[in-house]
C-alpha cells in the first residue's frame, strides 16, 4: 500500500487524502499537537516540506517530488502503523507562537502552564519586572522556561529535571532562542541541592496516576515513562513540591503546578489549601496557585 502511494500520488492534494484515510482507519490517538485527523495530515505534510504550516490552501495542488513524495509517505506510515507522535517525526512542536526541537528524550510539549504566563498572572505578579528569579521544575524540553524568559524579561530562570537525557533536548532549545546567559539548565530531582529562592516557580511534573498509566494509548508509551507516572494517585512529585516551596519562594512568590486530571484527588489530600484553580483552555481543573504565604501558612497549621 506504502509503496504504491509513494509512486502514484504526485500532489499535497494527493498526499493528504491517503493520510487522511490511512489515519483514520488505524483509529490513531492524537493529542500531541492536534485533535483530528484531518489537522494531523495536514501538519505532517506540510512541516516535512518545509512549507508554512499554517498555510495549506496554496499548496494543495503542487506537484511533487518523487523523493519528496517518498520522505512524506514513509512518515505517514511509521504515524499509522508505529503510532509513533507526530512532533516525534517532525522534531518540532509548538506552543502559541513558540516553536521546540523534540525526540524521544522528552515529552511532547503541552503543558497549558503557557496560557497562565504573563497578562493572566497579573492579580499575583503585578508587572513582569517584578519576577528576578524563577524556577521552571520538570523542565523536560525547555519550552516552559523559555517562554517565562520572552513573558518576564528581567528574570534569570533556572531549569531542572532529572533526566540528562531531557536537559539535552533543553539546551538544544535554550541555544535556539539564544538563551543561555539567562536560563540555566540543571540536573536535579525537584528541589534536591536547590538554594536560591525565586519570585515564581512553575511545574509541570509527571502526575499520571497508576491506573491510567497501565491504559495509556500507544502513542503515549513513546513518550519517557519517567515523564509521566508519578504513583498509585499519580500525587507523588505534587506532594513533594508542595512540602518544599515555601522554603524556595521570595515573599509574594507564587507556585504553579499542573495537575491533570487530578484536582479531586489533590483537593481530597489537602482539604484545607487555598487551591486557586486558574482558568486554562482545557478548563479550570489542570492548573493550580498558591502563594508563599498560603504554603507558610499551611506549614504552621501542619495542613501540609
């Protein structure tokens, strides 16, 4: 089937109706990048030709390449039969208008924690000029602490993870936005060897919990599995960072964390935080606020 496609479809028109059809059919999980089949296509298409990709109408009608032909199809398959994530095929992934290097070593990008940075922190951090230190934990891809560097840009960002592996993909990133002289990549788990304070810390940790991580669709599990179970209620790394942010925040500091599916599960284990759940395009459940005080405060009640 492959390999007819790659010698008879000789247009992007063409190109797009057999991925279509072929994604289609293999009932393929999207959620890294795009919802659909159709967007899917058209992405994959488009960025292995190197053309706009947003632009597919002028496109459409081209005639290709042979070779060029070839180098799409062979994507399409290893999408469709491999389940392998598009970015991982592309080696790009994008959030907003920011654009990252990506491989297996990481992640996909798609943290909603980027919708949250800047204007709509505003209430808590009252002008960026305000945030000096920031601390980006599970850094994974970089593309977090990247984007506090364009949203706050008189701060110095630290950014950890665990994985030497992630850190690569990182400062691949970090020089790509030539960014090096302000965002320091560090190999630690969480706050371990961490001694300076910060204005924000963000996290978007693994938060998996076990039971969904056993049911994860195909495409997930060429993601690190480092990335994305974090125990039985997939609390674990949220429970650490919770008992020591206080200690690693300025005062008026403020933590952000994504959680996932978890708000029920956080909200049961810690009934008396003042969780503020900040509104995201997915909703109001994935992303939490605390502020230093609120964490102190809760220290000296032992609510944490």
């Amino acid at each position: 089937m492959y390999a007819d496609a790659a010698s008879s479809l000789k247009t992007v028109r063409d190109l797009l109706r057999f991925a279509v059809t072929r994604f289609n059919n293999a009932g393929l999980t999207f959620g890294h990048g795009t919802t659909n089949a159709y967007d899917e296509a058209a992405y994959l298409i488009l960025a292995t030709l190197k053309l706009p990709v947003d632009r597919l109408e002028p496109f459409l009608d081209a005639t290709l390449l042979p070779t060029e032909v070839k180098d799409v199809v062979d994507l399409i398959e290893r999408r469709a039969e491999e389940r392998v994530p598009v970015a991982y095929l592309t080696h790009e992934a994008w959030q907003g208008d920011f654009n990252f290097y990506v491989d297996e070593r990481v992640i996909v990008p798609r943290s909603f924690i980027y919708e949250l940075l800047g204007q709509p922190l505003s209430p808590w951090i009252e002008y960026p000029e305000l945030v000096h230190r920031a601390l980006d934990l599970c850094t994974g891809s970089g593309c977090l602490a990247i984007q506090m560097a364009h949203h706050y840009p008189d701060a110095e960002i630290d950014a950890v993870d665990i994985s030497l592996d992630a850190l690569e993909v990182a400062a691949i990133n970090v020089e790509n936005y030539g960014l090096e002289d302000r965002v320091q990549l560090i190999h630690t788990d969480l706050f371990e060897g961490i001694e300076d304070t910060y204005d924000l810390i963000i996290s978007n940790p693994p938060y998996v919990d076990e039971e969904s991580v056993d049911s994860l669709p195909e495409e997930y599990l060429h993601e690190p599995e480092l990335a994305l179970g974090s125990g039985e209620d997939g609390l674990d790394a949220t429970r650490r960072i919770l008992a020591a942010a206080a200690e690693r925040l300025n005062p008026h500091g403020v933590l952000l964390v994504e959680i996932g599916h978890n708000r029920e599960a956080l909200e049961d284990a810690y009934p008396r935080l003042p969780f503020v759940w900040l509104e995201t395009s997915g909703g109001d459940g994935f992303v939490f606020l605390l502020t230093r005080e609120d964490l102190v405060e809760a220290q000296v009640n032992g609510d944490l």
